[in-house]
C-alpha cells in the first residue's frame, strides 16, 4: 500500500477552494498534520521529493538532518567567517566600475553564499564557471515558479531539464566525489571532522544509509537549497535597498541611521519581507476533513490558500498605516513576528529564516548576536555609495505575474 501522504492521485482538482485571511486560521492551517504542501504542484520537475514538497516522517527525518546546518554556531560562523569575504569579492568589480544592475548582481551574491550552504564547489573559480552555475540557478528559480510564468511551460521545463543536466555534470557529480573522499577519510581516521565541510550535501551523503536518497533527489535538494537560498534573499536584497532609497528621500533625519545602525537595516529587511512575501500566497491540500480551531470546516480534498499580503498588512496587528514601509513599526500584537507570516509556520517554517534575517531578539552576548546575510549584504551596499542611477530608472520583470524588479541600475557615489 502507498503511504498515505504521498499519494497524490486525488489532489489534482480540488473539491473546494479555499482561502484564509486571517493569522490565525493560517497558523492553524500551516501546523495541521492533515495540511500537504500544495505551492509546488505546477513546479515538480525542480521540486518533486524535495524538502518543502515531503509530507509527515518523510518530511521530518530530513528536515531533522538537515536542520543541524542551521544551528546558531553554524550561522554565526557563517555570517562572521565566510560571508564577509564573499560579499566583498562580489561587490568590489562592481563598486570600482562605478555603478552595477542589482537584480542580477544579488542573484549572484546570494548564489555564491547559497552555494557554500548547498553543498556546490566551483573548481576553476573563473567567472565564466560562475556565470554558467548562475544561468543554470536562473533556470531552477523558474521551475520552483512555473505556476506564475507568462511564458510557454513546456519550452521552460525543457530549459530547465537541460539546465539540470548540465548543472548535475559540471557541478554536483564533483562536489559529491571530493565530500565521499573526505568522508572516507574521516571514517578511516585519516582526517578530522572539522575537515569536512558544514554544507546540505556533506549532510545528505553522511546519512546515505538512513535516507536512501537515488541520485537524482539529491540532484533537485541541492538545486531547491541553492534556488531557496538565493532567490528569496536577493529579491529581498533588491526590495529593502528599494525601500531604503525612497525612506531616505522622505525622511532625510534617518540617512545617518541607516549608514550607521544595523539593527535599522535589519528592521527594514523586516519590513520589506512583510509587504513582499517571497510566496504571496502559502498552499495546502487538506489530507481529511479538517475543524480549524475558528471552527471553520475544510473538507477532505479541498485546496487552501493563505492569503500572505492580507495576513501580513491585517491593520489590527501591524496598525492602521500597515500598507506603508516603515522601518520603525512595532507589531500592535504581543507575539506577533515583523516580517508577518513571510517565513511561514509549522513543519516547513523556513530552515533559512536566520541565516536569512538574523535573530529579532538582542542578547547580552553579542558574539552570538546574528544580523542575517540579507541585513549585512545590504549594509555592504550603504558602506559603498549605493543610490538609484537618475538616468536609468528601474524596470519590473515581465515574464513572471509574479511583483518582481527586471532590472534595477544603481551608481555607487
Ligand atoms: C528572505 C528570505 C526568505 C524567505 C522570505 C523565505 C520564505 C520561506 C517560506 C514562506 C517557507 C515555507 C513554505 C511553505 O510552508 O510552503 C520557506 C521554506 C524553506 N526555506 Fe525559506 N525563505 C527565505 C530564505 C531562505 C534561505 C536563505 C534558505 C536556505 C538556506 C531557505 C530555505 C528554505 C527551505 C529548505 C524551506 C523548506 C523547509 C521545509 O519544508 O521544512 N530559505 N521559506
């Protein structure tokens, strides 16, 4: 017999369609055990058996394995040891040209710190290697966002399974045999532990006995973390700086701040997450018939829809100017998260939400304090000059329905 979680047969037109408005029926819903994931149906040729598509103990030993790579130390070391040096040897070309197009350049600054958490090595380093992994990263962010494309979806998916292929030669099948090396070697006691890397794939292949992952699951894992690692933080990247460019003009007070606060940067990557959700909407089949603790009735079949920029701009919780970016707010709610519903709740909140945005509570121990790579890059930027070029004004991406900047030129001054 199937396990019942993963027969998906009867989630292809749903008996009802359902959407939640409120943070309370959505947190209900995320946390529901008879809730699947739904976001990803359209996108299975990069998202099928990876994480976030995985339902019930499937879903939970991964994630318990691969959650050990989110620990604090790990992201402390991280955003302290090896994302400082990334930042810079991304920005510094662009910085000594003078000026540079920032949808392109985040994507690529968030991919080459995504690639050191995926588990994907570079061997030559040359740019051209890195602008082949770019393209392919590109094509693997298309798939995870197939539902909204406004091109043809089988073009795209033959694109993205080319991409996919060439991404498994030139980049995986290395990576995997140089940790399997290491790994030998750790086991033989012929190197340390501390040798081996602290990525997703030295992770995956360490617990090759429990997971019996086929090569190609591992293929679309690695794929997911590098498209979930650089997608969702290089449009925050864009949106904040965004955001930050049109708060400095009306609040001149603030630009000091902004220069010189982190944790105002931070409030303000908060913020543009709020009003930009990575995903507009969260997305679940409902396994069985399922009482919301409103008492709301969903049946067994239905599909819901959480309704992510109606949550996350509800003016009882965030005030009645909810629909403004405004770094200074505090939720009206006691317990209520500033970035709102955005990294979502339950089974699958997201892995990289501190890696992402660092800690909102401050402790005394501030070595252990974390700002998150989107707050620092972001701050890179400031330290260096960054404005919005008067002479080329931004652009929005036509081909996705999705609010997405095509094109955003900046001048570094
Ligand atoms: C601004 C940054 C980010 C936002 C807004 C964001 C948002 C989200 C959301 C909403 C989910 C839940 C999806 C659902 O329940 O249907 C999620 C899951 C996930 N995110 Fe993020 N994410 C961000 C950054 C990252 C980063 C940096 C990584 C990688 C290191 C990452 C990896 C993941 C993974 C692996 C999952 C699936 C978790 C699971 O199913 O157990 N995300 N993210």
């Amino acid at each position: 017999m199937p396990p019942p979680f993963n027969n998906r047969d009867h989630m292809t037109t749903p008996v009802e369609e359902i959407t939640i408005v409120s943070m309370d029926e959505a947190k209900d819903v995320y946390r529901h055990k008879e809730m699947r994931q739904a976001l990803y149906d359209a996108g299975e040729i990069v998202m099928a058996d990876v994480l976030v598509n995985l339902h019930g103990d499937e879903h939970r030993s991964r994630r318990r394995l691969e959650n050990r790579l989110f620990r604090r130390e790990t992201l402390v070391h991280y955003e302290r040891d090896l994302f400082p040096a990334v930042i810079e040897q991304t920005l510094i070309p662009h910085v000594v040209k003078g000026h540079a197009e920032i949808v392109e350049l985040s994507h690529q600054l968030m991919m080459n710190l995504a690639a050191l958490n995926a588990g994907v090595d570079r061997v030559t380093g040359t740019a051209e290697e890195t602008a082949r992994l770019y393209a392919q990263m590109m094509k693997f962010i298309e798939g995870a966002t197939l539902a909204h494309t406004t091109r043809v979806v089988e073009e795209v998916e033959a694109e993205i399974a080319a991409s996919m292929q060439a991404f498994d030669r030139e980049f995986l099948v290395p990576s995997i045999e140089r940790r399997q090396t290491l790994v030998a070697a750790v086991a033989a006691g012929e190197a340390e532990e501390s040798d081996l890397p602290l990525d997703v794939l030295t992770v995956l292949l360490r617990n090759e006995d429990s997971l019996h992952l086929p090569h190609d699951v591992i293929l679309r894992e690695i794929s997911f973390f590098l498209l979930a690692g650089a997608h969702t933080s290089a449009t925050a990247f864009v949106r904040t700086l965004h955001n930050l460019f049109r708060w400095s003009a009306e609040h001149p007070e603030d630009v000091g701040l902004i220069r010189s606060d982190r944790s105002f940067v931070q409030k303000a990557v908060y913020e543009t997450i709020r009003l930009n959700p990575s995903s507009p909407t969260g997305m679940r089949w409902a396994l069985a018939d399922v009482t919301l603790k409103s008492g709301r009735k969903i049946p067994k079949g239905a599909r819901v829809t959480i309704d992510l920029n109606t949550i996350n701009r509800d003016r009882e919780v965030f005030g009645v100017d909810a629909d403004a970016f405004n770094p200074r707010r505090q939720p009206l709610v006691e317990g209520a998260a500033p970035w709102g519903l955005s990294f979502g709740q339950g089974m699958h909140a997201c892995i990289g939400q501190e890696l992402a945005a660092g800690l909102l509570e401050r402790s005394d121990d501030t070595a252990q304090y974390e700002y998150g790579l989107v707050s620092v890059a972001v701050q890179s930027m400031i330290d260096s000059g960054v404005a919005p070029d008067p002479n080329d004004p931004p652009v929005t991406d036509t081909a996705t329905k999705r609010p997405y900047w095509g094109r955003y030129p900046v001048l570094f001054i």
